[in-house]
C-alpha cells in the first residue's frame, strides 16, 4: 500500500479497530463455501475480543464487496471512522490474523504487502515500442503502443547490388531516427507517470540502441532484461519472472541499505541510531522517528502472529507511519535488536538516563 495513503487515512483515524489478514482466495470449486467459512471464523474470532456489533456488519460488508479471483491474501483494517486498509496480499496467510484493539494492526501490512512499486514495462523493436503500465500487484493498468515504422527497416539482399548501398544506408537511418523517437517518447511517459522503474525488454540491438540514448533521470530508473519483447511468440512468462526478480531485488536493496545506515550511526556513538522498544517509544512521542526497522522471522512463505499483546508494537508502527516514517522488516537472523526493534532518528536520540 502506498504510505502516503496510509498515513492520510490514519491522520484522521479513530478506534477502536478491527485488523484481519486472511486467505481470500477462489481457486478451486469450492471455495467460495470454504471462502464463506473462512470469513464466519473472522467474525466469531472479533465477538471473541468484545468487536461491537456495527463494526461486525461493516467488516461482513467488506468481505463481500471484493469477490476474489485466484490465489490471495487479504489485509482489511476497520475503524470507527472508516476503512483503513482494503488490500490484496501477495502471500496467503496459512491462518488467519484477526486483532481487535485500540491501534491498528499493521505490521503484516509491511510484511507481507505488495511492494510499493510501480513500473513501466516497455518492450522495444526496430519499429517501435509497446508501453504497459503495472501495479504494485502486477496488474496492467494501461497499454499504449507507438509504431514508428518509416519503412525500411530491413536491410536489402546482397544481390540487389544497384540499390544495395542506398537501401542500407537508408535502413541504418530509420533505425537510428526510430530509437530516438522510442527513447524520447519513454522519457516523456516517464515524467508523466512517475513509475519506480522503466524495464525496457525485447531484442538486443533495439534495447541496447535505445537505452543509450535515454535521457540520464530516465536511464537510472531503468533495467534491461532480454525476456519478452515485440514478436509473436515473445515469452512472457519468463518475463514477469524477471520483473519479480527485479522487484525482490530492489526489496533487498532497500533493508541493505537501511540497514548499513543503522551499522553506521551505530558506529559513531551519534545518537541517531537506537534499539529497543522502550527508547524507541519515547523518540516516537517526539516524532523523532524517520525509519523503524523491524526484525521478524525470515520464513516467508506465511505471516508469523505476533506473540502476546502487541498494542505498544502496534502503536509505535501506526505513529512512525503518521508522523511520515518509514517502516522496514528485515529478517531476524540478519540483526540483533533488542526487543526486535531498531530505529534511525531525525536528531539524536532523547536522553534515557535516569527514567
């Protein structure tokens, strides 16, 4: 989910809340009783912890108003003033996650969420491109599809030795006037969109052309990849894997890089980098959090429950994410937090001694 949204949501949110992450999934015959099942346990599980009666019917409401298709997760969080958080999981939970509290329960959300990245796939030939616009959940928004075929584009026969000089010379500057028409229309859709990434597919000759003439605020946004492209037969499942693969990448890249600058801060002694949830909780009341790193176990295939009461946990995300922080789960094996919580801050961190 997009945090900016999340954080206008919550700027004027009000508890008590209801937070699910289920199976929603509809991939078999019969789902849709094991689907109706599965959402009777949520709500049984939210009389359980004392839910009011009118959050139940909305949360029931919601469940409905979203028929699943295929294999996913949901994440639903409820409260008095509204929805929260309506989205779709990339991991099935293998068990329900039902809280109802005072804060919201959003760990999961970061865990187990889409990734907020948004990408321009564009697959290029000698003749032109095709534009799709994807998600952060891999759906194709949009398609577009720029043809600039000046004819020729083919090179002539060795025969044809009267026209042979003149064609190729000819073919050689449409190809050349075709990436640079390719290349300044991405540039232009680019800075329309605002994508994370420009992955640009297809032959060798026509990538290579036109990267090289991208722009450079366009060209440090872009990844080639040989997969897919303009021809009938282009595989295109090889191609979403390697979209996903540069997807988790740029994942890995951004807990690295986290993580390194919490290493650094550490290093120094500067106070900018802290550990353990009671100081934690105290720099968060100053708003003095810009990112909370959160160590959970490394399986992934499923969300792991939070043990125990999770309100204090639940109350620092919720706040580092209203006061324009960030939040970021690294596995546990990689760090060793206190408490599994670590933090860089904006200022160097308040004073404990003594309290």
């Amino acid at each position: 989910m997009n945090t900016a949204t999340l954080k206008k949501r919550l700027d004027s949110a009000r508890g008590p809340f209801a937070s699910i992450y289920v199976d929603d999934s509809k991939n078999t015959e019969d789902a849709g009783k094991a689907r109706e099942l599965q959402w009777r346990t949520v709500l049984d599980e939210l009389r359980k912890q004392e839910a009011p009666d009118d959050l139940l019917a909305r949360v029931l409401e919601l469940a409905d108003s979203k028929p699943p298709i295929g294999s996913r997760g949901r994440a639903l969080v409820v409260g008095e003033s509204g929805v929260i958080v309506d989205e779709e999981l990339p991991v099935v939970p293998a068990l329900p996650d039902v809280r109802f509290s005072i804060m919201p329960h959003l760990l999961p959300l970061f865990e187990f969420g889409a990734p907020e990245l948004t990408i321009l796939l564009a697959e290029v030939d000698r003749t032109g491109v095709d534009v799709s616009f994807i998600d952060e959940y891999g759906r194709a928004l949009d398609f577009d599809s720029e043809d600039l075929d000046r004819h020729p584009v083919h090179k002539a026969n060795v025969g044809d030795r009267f026209s042979w000089a003149h064609v190729e010379e000819r073919t050689e500057e449409m190809i050349e006037r075709n990436y640079r028409d390719t290349a300044a229309y991405l540039a232009r859709v680019v800075r329309q969109a605002s994508p994370s990434m420009l992955v640009l597919s297809g032959e060798v000759q026509a990538r290579t052309g036109i990267e090289g003439l991208l722009p450079d605020d366009v060209k440090k946004l872009t990844h080639a990849v040989p997969e897919g492209g303009r021809a009938d037969g282009a595989d295109h499942t090889r191609l979403a894997d390697a979209i996903n693969e540069i997807v988790q990448q740029q994942r890995s890249e951004q807990v690295a890089e986290a993580l390194e600058r919490f290493r650094i801060e550490s290093g120094r002694a500067s106070g900018f980098a802290i550990d353990g949830m009671r100081i934690i909780a105290a720099n968060v009341q100053q708003a003095n959090v810009d990112t909370l790193l959160v160590a959970r176990p490394s399986d992934e295939t499923q969300p792991a429950p939070v043990d125990g009461d999770s309100r204090e946990e639940d109350a620092v995300i919720a706040a580092t994410i209203h006061q324009g922080g960030d939040v970021i789960v690294c596995k546990k094996d990689d760090v060793k937090f206190r408490d599994g919580f670590g933090a860089i801050l904006r200022s160097p961190a308040l004073d404990m001694t003594g309290q």
